[in-house]
C-alpha cells in the first residue's frame, strides 16, 4: 500500500513539474515570438517557422529514439568508458519522462508556436503582396503537414538508428553536465 502511495505522489508530483514547466516555457516562447516575429521582415519569419519546425522534430525523434533504444548496448559502452553512456542509460532508464518531456513539452510548445508564427507570416504576405484573402488557412494547413510528416519520417529514423542518436543526446548532455 505504501509503495502505490508513493508512486502515485511521484506521479503527481511528476504532472505539477510538468504542467508548471509548460506553462511557463509557453508563455515565455509565445510572447517572444509573437513579439519577435512581428517585427522581423517575411525571410527571417520564415526561416524562424522553419527552424521551430525542425525543432519539434528533432526533439520527438529523441523522445521515440530513447523509448525503442536497447539500454543493454549503453552497458556495453559504459564498461569500455565510452563517454556519454552513462548518461544515456540514465536517458534510457527515464524514457517516459525523457519522451514526455521531447514530444510532449517541447513538440507541443513547437506546435503552439509554429501556428502563431504562420499566422503572423500570413498576414505579413497578405499585407506584403496587398492580397483580398487571407492565406492563413493554407499557411497552417502546410505547417502541420510539414511538422506531421517530418515526425513521421523521424519516427521510422529513431526506430532504425536510436542507439547513435541517444548516444548523441547522451554525450552533449555529458558534456553539459560538467
């Protein structure tokens, strides 16, 4: 009974940190780009949609590639002091909290952005080129297509290749954490 109890306050305690953390970053990562942007001319907008594009990828690649990455093989690593391993068997071991935090925190926040930045880059080209109509429906509608389908393809690319990506992940964050 005691251990359920525990468990379930380290769950809650889990979604607190969680759910503050992305308010927080949210808020914070909306109001500077929706203060950023609006000032930026059309090219450096869109390259910043781009770039908050890629990142959402690039972050649920991690989340997918530490869930499918066989700890085992990190194990191997560490033995032979392979720098980095350490830290990707603690990425492994906390694969639910990791891909919470890669697909969930920071893919959503990417989302939350990406559609505010299409949305102020759609009104800059409808001012821009003096247009009657307003492309914000097919500026979003390319965004999410782009966004779902680079996850989709980075899905199949953390399935095939997680143990040099955690690998990656895991020796940047070693060399961070010094």
């Amino acid at each position: 009974m005691k251990k359920e109890n525990k468990k379930e306050d380290s769950n809650m305690k889990w979604f607190i940190q969680v759910f503050i953390s992305t308010f927080i970053l949210s808020m914070l990562f909306s109001y500077i780009s929706a203060n950023g942007v609006s000032n930026l001319s059309l090219v450096p907008a869109i390259l910043i949609l781009i770039l908050v594009v890629a990142i959402g990828i690039i972050f649920d690649i991690i989340g997918v590639a530490v869930t499918v990455a066989n700890e085992e093989e990190f194990h191997a690593k560490a033995t032979k002091k392979v720098k980095g391993s350490k830290t990707s068997i603690k990425l492994i071991k906390n694969a639910s909290k990791v891909a919470n935090i890669c697909a969930d925190v920071v893919g959503d926040i990417c989302g939350v952005l990406s559609g505010a930045i299409s949305a102020l880059i759609a009104m800059k080209i409808t001012e821009a080129f003096n247009m009657s109509f307003n492309i914000q429906f097919l500026l979003s509608a390319l965004v999410a297509a782009l966004t779902v389908g680079g996850k989709a393809l980075g899905k199949e690319i953390a399935n095939k290749e997680s143990t040099p990506i955690v690998h990656a992940v895991g020796s940047i964050l070693n060399k961070f954490g010094k």
